[in-house]
C-alpha cells in the first residue's frame, strides 16, 4: 500500500530544487564560465555543485541554496583550478586563485570576509588578489 503523504513530502522538495535550478542556473552557469574560460568544463563544474546541492537540499531548508551552489562550484573549481589556468575570456591572463576572488567579491558582490573564510585566506590577502587581478586587467585595456 502507497503512503501519498511520503510521495508528496518527495515530490515537493524536487519542485522546490527544480525551480531553483531554473531560477539560479544562468548565473550559476556564468559564474563558472568566468571561472573556467571554457564552457565544457564549467558546464561540469555546475553540474557537480547541482548534484552535491540536491543531494543537501532537504538539510538546506531555511538556508539560500544559491550560497550553498557557489560555494560547491568555487571549492570545486579551486581543487582543479589548475586545470583551467589560461583557457579563454578576458580572465584568462589570471590565475585561477585571482580569477576565484575577483569573481567573488567584483561579480559575484560576495563580501571580502567571506570570500576570505570561504577560501581559507585571509582578509588581506583576499584584497592583495583582488587588487592585483584588478590591475592586470585594466593594463590590458591600456595596451
């Protein structure tokens, strides 16, 4: 015998994740693509940090699921940052650990302190990054 109250309690949280992934997967997906420079590889770094958020979906109630998602795709990209140094955009010319923080804290509005705790970094050396990635990109534009 079906119990519908436990398929119902199944049904919504997918609605709820589902809706979000449609809401949050453009700019999820830009995010990673700063990141990355090429799209295969950010379209794989999203779809990881999707998969480790709905695995969490339910322990995420109450909490912004949009946090939850960056914070798994930039742990993610910076265990394989190395993979994606040069690539292609106007980031290219960075680091991955430059290109982690200026999308932080310039795109993504994140403020310098958590970018900080979220990277294991401190304060300082989050402003030292992003000041650098900075100054880098706009030599380019002087050139």
């Amino acid at each position: 015998m079906w119990d519908m109250r436990a398929v119902d309690q199944r049904a919504d949280p997918y609605a709820e994740f589902e809706a979000f992934v449609a809401g949050a997967a453009g700019r999820l997906l830009h995010v990673a693509l700063l990141l990355t420079g090429e799209p295969e590889p950010a379209r794989r770094l999203l779809a990881g940090a999707l998969s480790r958020t709905y695995a969490n979906w339910r322990r995420l109630r109450g909490d912004d699921p949009y946090d939850f998602t960056r914070q798994e795709l930039c742990a993610a990209f910076a265990r394989t940052g190395w993979r994606h140094h040069g690539g292609a955009g106007v980031l290219a010319r960075l680091s991955p650990l430059e290109r982690l923080v200026l999308v932080l804290r310039i795109y993504e509005g994140v403020a310098e302190e958590v970018t900080a705790a979220q990277l294991g970094l401190s304060a300082d050396r989050v402003r030292v990054l992003c000041n650098r990635a900075v100054a880098a990109l706009r030599s380019r534009e002087a050139a």
